[in-house]
C-alpha cells in the first residue's frame, strides 16, 4: 500500500453496516478509493477525486436504503394480502 495513513479511507469503512445491498455499495466504493491510494501518489487532485468518490458512495448508499425499505414494504403487502385470502370463506 503506498499511503497507510490516508485520512479520507476511514470514511470508506463499511464494517458496521448489516450484510446486504448497502454493504455492497459501500464495500465496492471502499475497494476503489484504496485502488487510488495505492497508485496514485498524494496530490491535492487525489484527495478532491476521493472526496468525489466519497460523495458518490454516498449517494449509492442512499439509494441501496431506499431499495431495501421499498423491497421489504412490498413484502409486506404481499403478506397482507395473503392474511387477507386466508380470512376470507
């Protein structure tokens, strides 16, 4: 690794979040911010691209939340629905 002590990795931890599509975003971005770390040398122009990446991952982690919250109140409703034919005579 050409820069152990790159202050912008520590916000590419994925570790705490649960298994699953979040997870997978985080841990992907994760992977390219250290692909830049250890190629590129630091510059001023590094650090503005993993601040970008950063941002990014953000985002995909945002929409990877919204996914599984939309994913599992469709689940629900399947339920629902299917509590409902039971009931019915």
């Amino acid at each position: 690794m050409r820069d152990r002590n790159e202050p912008m990795l520590r916000w590419f931890d994925w570790s705490h979040l649960r298994p699953g599509i979040v997870r997978g975003m985080s841990s992907h971005c994760q992977g390219l911010a250290a692909i830049v770390v250890n190629t590129l040398p630091s510059s001023a122009e590094r650090t503005a691209g993993l601040r970008k990446l950063l941002e990014a991952k953000d985002c995909f982690v945002r929409a990877a939340i919204a996914h599984d919250s939309e994913t599992h109140l469709a689940t629900l409703e399947k339920e629902k629905e299917k509590e409902k034919e039971k009931d019915k005579p």
